[in-house]
C-alpha cells in the first residue's frame, strides 16, 4: 500500500444532504507531481515575488544534493518523500551532512531551504484539493491509519481519542488547533515522525509537542545508567594474572583435568557463537572456541579486583592495582564481605543473583577437596600480604571457604531479583491477548515501508521479518543471530516441499543444551502468516544487504558488521524497532518476545504449561516457575466462572 500522506486546508460541508457515489470525493492522487514540476513550480514562485536569481540558486543547490543523497531523479514522483516520509528523510540527510564534517550553520540553513520546498508542495497538494473537489489529504493520512488499526472503535481505546472525533475527522472535518495535542499521540502511537500529521492541516504549529506514548522510565534501567558513569571494573591486566586465569579455565575446560573437579564443575565451550577470538577476549576463548561461563566469572572477579583498588571515599579498599590481580584475592575474608555490603547497598539493598552467584564461584574455589585453590598451594607466592593472614595455605582456604557457606546460608533465602524482567512489558503483558499488540506493532511497521527500493527498503523487509519472527518462533538473541538459509535446504530455516517453512536447530546451538534442549532438537513450524514474507525476504531484499553472498545467516547488518559471526547489534535494533513501534513499550530485545508469546499461549489456554514449554523450548518446570504470576490469576478467573452466577445474585 502507498502512503502518501498531503495536507489539508478546506472542511467538508457538514450539511447533511445526500450525495450520488459517482458525485462523492476521491483520494487526490499525488503521482503527477514530479521533482522537476517542483522546480518550476518554486522558479515560478520566486519570479512573482521578486525573490533574487541567488535565493533560488541557493534553494536549487539545495533540492538537488537532497534529491542525490537519495537517489531521487527529476522525473521521480515525490510522493510521501516531501510528505509524510519528510521528517526522515530529511534526518537521514542531515546525517549524511553531519559525517561529511559539515557546520552547525550549514546544516540549519540546509534544513530551511528544504523546509521552503516542502512548504510549497504542501500549498500546492491544498490548492489541488480544493480545485479538484478530491478528499483533502489530511483525511488520506487518517484514513489509512484507521485501516491499519482495524477500526475506530480500537484506535479510539488505545490512543485516547474519542470515537466521534476521529469519526469526524475521517469524514471530512479538520481538527482545530487544539486538537494537535492528539494528533501528535497519534503520531507517536503509529511510530510516525513527529508533525507528519499535524502539518497536513497547514498553517503554522505553535501548539509544543506532548510527550511520546511510553511508559515510565524503568528503574533498574535508571540504576544501571548511573552505575555505568563510575564504573570501577579492573581493566588493565597484567601479565601474571592472564597467565593464573587462563590456567584457570584450562582446568575448568578439560576433559581429563589433573586436579580433582567437581562432577558438573566442567564449563562448556561451543563453536556456536557471535563472539570472535581477539586479543580482547583472550578470558573467554580456548583454542578459539568460546566459553560462556569464563566470561561471566572473569567480570565478576575483575569487578571484585576493581572494587580493591577503589579509593575509601567510593567505599572500595583503595589498595595497589598490582596487589590484587590474582585469583587468591578472594581468601581476603575481610575485604570479601565489605565488598558483599557495599554491592548489596548499591542494588538499593537487594541481595540479588549476582552477588550469589559471585560467592558460590568464590565457595568452589576454595572446597576443601575440588577447590582449585585449595589444591593450588604454589599460587601461595602470588598472595600479597595485604591481603592475607598470617596462617597456613590450607587454613586460609578453609576458612574462607566456611565464611561462604555461613554467608550463602544467611544470604540465600533474602535473595530477590534486581529487576523485574516484565516490567517494560507489564501493559502489554496485562492484556487478554499480549500477542494483538505485537500484530499492531508490524501494522506501525508497514505504514513506514520506504518507496525507494533499494537498501532501505531492505532494511525495512529484514526488520518486518525479524519481529514476526520472533513473534512466531520466540527463540533467544544467539539464535536469531545465527540462524541460517541455504538454497539446497540444509540451513536451520527450511522451506518443505508443501511450500510450508520450519526452524530447525540442533541441541548444540542452544544455551540449555544441557538441559532442555539436550534430548529436544528445536523443530518447529514457521507461522503462515510469514510465509510470503520470508520468500519475499530471502528472494528479494536478502541479496541487497552487505555480505549476503558471504554468509548464510538470514538477518544481516546493514553497517557491514563482519559476515563471519552474525549480527552482532541485533538486540541494540529490536530495542529501537520496539520503542519506536510497540506501544506503551521503553524499548525491549528479543527476549522479551518469550515472554509475551508465552504468557499470550498460557492466558489463551489455562494450565497449558506443556504446550508453551515446547513453543519456548524449554523445561515445562521452569516455564511454570517463570510464569508462576499466571496460575494464581488463571486459578482466581475460573474460581470467579465457576460461582458467577451466585454473585450475579448478589
């Protein structure tokens, strides 16, 4: 569908005379106006005003290296570029300007003289309107809005504008000036740009803009923010400490380890990841495969080693850089639980899985019999005296090892998320049907299809398909990442022979591999309402993203990410598609899909705990403790069925 949204300036008659269909008014069609009629249509303008042959120099010189940064010949129809579109690209331009090095001044004149020439198509779409009895383009615009949102009566509900006044304004009638305040929700409910409805009406906008549709700011997010202004994590590594850590992982990563283990204590390493080995990632990679759970533990402990070197003013130790760069820094007890206090009062006084998580990896360090301190007394050399005591090696591991199981036990019960992972969601999520508003989302989507072809409209075809994606086939960020098409069928995204598609991922690729995923290959249908758009995808706009013939992942970087390792900021694009697009939503990633998908499958079927645990592919116990919320809700709606008819009595 072609959107090209024009300005209105005339009201209907509100008379109530009837009117034969051939006699009632048309969408006026905007296809005639071409770049070139613009031209001489502003030449014509400045002659009759007496406007200097530079002023239209300046305005000519102007439009063209517009029309050239996005491939706009003369004889191209302006359509929505001037119109609806103008906001975007005029901020895409001005991108461009602002790479080329261009002043703060020339980059405010360049807008003013654009504005000039969408100014005059503007007046030119109105004068057409009114001349031509076609429907003014402001009822266009709405027109198709309503459309997309399926009616009236819904768009009414979710954006907060009465039923009669968007009836009024579809049929002919031109909002008054005190009306903008909801046009402008409008516009932030359908992801347009700001002022790509107001400025249809015409005239000048002195009303100031309303805050966008959102929800409040998430206050884990503020934390994190704040925290993220001092960070205090331990960068430079020296030399000797490299060499401990990565002992460390050899041990942890062995198949056959020299030292006594723990039966489960082995960390996996998979070939099957976005990460690429390099000198910066030298923690978490072993014969350059790479190890998920050294990262972890490494930003941890360099988190903790950071915190030593703090100044007492920040509340860290404030000891010597060259002190602390060892494993054997956790057996300083002391220091340990300062650090525990002061990371509990920084989470605003929660004890949350982190702060577990780092005492139970310091606890395996030092377990009297598979800690790999305690069997490692050489490290003894590597201990500085401002940390230790002045006892024995086997003593000082056994007594750090009992202040982490005291600790653990104190700890453990209290402990409590830092965040709720539902919170940027919980409008969405409250509905009846949490999945309607990620269908309206892909509605917001396609009212912003780029009519230029090419790679922007590529762009937009690979985010389209990316959200209905995920919307059908939850799957976590590292899967979308790495999910692959060959012709020949052998990739994880498959077309059968009935013209059907299916995912199909191995155990290995995915993070429960031990777990769910372990006797389970993901196989699961592709919903058919993607179908078309997947043939459409991987046949038509696939090919135009960089590295298409280099690599057989589905979703392409359009910033020419490297081709080996997937999409590396995918997560970083469905946060911006997500806040731009999905209403009452601050920005979320991928995962958050599983959730709304999941909670739509278990509100649409109560207590089917099975069937969401295999479209989530994972353990049916942890989607019943993931999802606990919904059985003491779904429990109550049936208890209230069940007596309705009492109450209605009462």
């Amino acid at each position: 569908m072609a959107h090209f949204f024009l300005p209105a300036s005339h009201n209907y008659s509100q008379t109530a005379q009837r009117i034969s269909r051939a006699q009632r008014k048309k969408p006026v069609t905007t296809t005639d106006t071409t770049f070139s009629q613009l031209v001489v249509a502003m030449e014509t303008a400045m002659a009759r005003t007496g406007k200097s042959p530079q002023v239209l120099s300046n305005h000519l010189t102007a439009m063209k290296a517009f029309m050239a940064d996005h491939g706009f010949s003369a004889e191209c129809a302006i359509g929505s570029h001037l119109r609806a579109a103008y906001y975007r690209r005029l901020g895409e331009h001005v991108t461009r300007l602002t790479k080329e090095e261009r002043s703060t001044s020339y980059i405010a004149n360049r807008k003013n003289l654009l504005g000039h020439w969408r100014s005059l198509l503007l007046q030119m779409d109105r004068e057409r309107a009114a001349n031509t009895g076609t429907f003014p383009p402001f009822q266009i615009a709405i027109r198709e809005l309503l459309s997309e949102a399926g009616g009236i009566k819904k768009l009414a509900k979710n954006v907060g504008i009465s039923h009669s006044a968007l009836q009024r304004w579809s049929s002919g009638t031109t909002p008054q000036t005190s009306s903008i305040p909801k046009l402008r929700r409008l516009e932030s409910y359908f992801g347009m740009e700001p002022g790509a409805l107001v400025c249809l009406l015409g005239g000048e906008d002195v009303t100031p803009a309303v805050a966008p549709i959102t929800s409040n700011a998430i206050n884990y997010r503020k934390r994190i923010s704040q925290f993220q202004q001092n960070p205090f994590r331990l960068k430079i590594i020296s030399d000797a400490f490299k060499i401990e850590w990565s002992d460390f992982v050899s041990y942890k990563t062995s198949l056959l380890p020299s030292l006594e283990r723990q039966a489960r204590g082995r960390w996996d390493l998979t070939e099957h990841t976005t990460f690429v080995a390099n000198e910066a990632l030298w923690y978490c990679f072993v014969d350059s495969k790479y190890c998920p759970t050294a990262t972890i533990h490494w930003t941890a402990l360099t988190r903790y080693c950071g915190w030593l070197t703090l100044q007492k003013t920040s509340g860290g130790a404030e000891l010597p850089s060259e002190t602390v760069q060892t494993l054997t820094c956790v057996l300083a007890i002391n220091h340990l639980s300062n650090y525990i206090q002061w990371l509990v009062k920084r989470a605003d006084g929660k004890i949350h899985e982190g702060i577990i998580g780092f005492i139970k990896f310091v606890k395996s360090l030092v377990h009297p019999i598979t800690g790999y301190l305690t069997q490692s007394p050489h490290l003894a050399a590597s201990l500085h005296v401002a940390l230790s005591r002045d006892i024995g090696w086997p003593e000082l591991c056994a007594k750090a090892f009992e202040w982490t199981k005291k600790t653990l036990k104190q700890l453990t019960p209290r402990q409590k998320q830092s965040r709720d992972t539902f919170e940027p969601i919980k409008a969405i999520l409250e509905l009846s049907n949490p999945m309607e508003e990620v269908s309206d989302m892909v509605q917001r989507m396609k009212t912003h299809r780029p009519s230029t072809g090419g790679l922007t409209e590529a762009i937009w075809a690979r985010d389209l398909l990316l959200i209905k994606l995920l919307a059908s086939n939850p799957l976590r960020a590292k899967n979308m990442k790495l999910l692959s098409y060959r012709d020949d069928n052998s990739g994880q995204l498959r077309q059968t022979t009935d013209g059907s598609w299916r995912i199909v991922i191995p155990p290995e690729y995915f993070k429960n591999q031990a777990g769910a995923a372990k006797d389970r290959p993901y196989d699961m249908p592709v919903d058919e309402a993607l179908w078309s758009d997947l043939e459409r995808y991987i046949k038509r706009y696939r090919p135009l993203l960089p590295h298409a013939r280099e690599t057989d992942y589905v979703f392409l970087s359009a910033d020419g990410e490297a081709a080996t390792k997937g999409w590396e900021t995918l997560n970083r694009r469905v946060f911006h598609l997500t806040k731009h697009y999905l209403l009452n939503c601050p920005g979320v990633g991928p995962h958050a899909f599983r959730y709304i998908n999941g909670t739509a499958i278990l509100k649409a079927m109560p207590g089917a705990w099975e069937i969401a645990a295999q479209v989530l592919h994972d353990k049916e116990d942890t989607v019943r403790k993931h999802y606990a919320h919904l059985r003491g809700t779904d429990g109550a709606e049936r208890a209230h069925a069940a007596l309705r008819s009492a109450f209605a009595r009462m």
